[in-house]
C-alpha cells in the first residue's frame, strides 16, 4: 500500500511540476531549455511521426526564444513534454 501511495505521489509530482514552473527568465534560459529537450527527444528515440513532431516543436520553441517570447516558449516546452511522456 506504501510503496503504491509512493508512486503514485511520484507521478503526480512530475506530472504536476512542470506545470508550475515559470517561463524563461531570459534568451540564454529559453536556448538552454530547448537544447535539454532536444536531448531529451534524441534519447527517447521516437518513432518517426512522433519525432517529426517534436522536431517542429523544438524549432517552434528556438524561434520563440530568439524572439523573446518566453511565456508562449514555456508554453510549447510544455507541449514537447507531453509529447514525450507519451
């Protein structure tokens, strides 16, 4: 029962977190910020479709860092961790 309250706990936890979190403070945040998601995309190995995907994203993303619009980057880095949560 612990051990399952646990995970549960977990996975609310990086479910939710993410959420929360605040825009990028400034260009070198935003660049960083779609630098570790490409990482983290390339490591998941996706299938083609879903990498495709995300590779839009991610271009999405460094252009709205080079244009410093950093809520609507924290909102498409969003939409790239959904999609590689799936």
């Amino acid at each position: 029962m612990r051990t399952t309250m646990a995970t549960a706990a977990a996975f609310i936890s990086l479910t939710f977190v993410p959420a929360l979190a605040a825009p990028p403070a400034d260009q070198d945040a935003c660049n960083k910020l779609s630098f570790d998601l490409a990482e983290k995309a390339v490591a998941k190995k996706l299938a083609e479709a879903d990498a495709i995907k995300v590779d839009e994203l991610i271009s999405k993303l460094e252009g709205q860092c080079a244009e410093s619009q950093f809520n609507e980057a924290d909102a498409t880095a969003q939409e790239i961790e959904g999609a590689l949560a799936k």
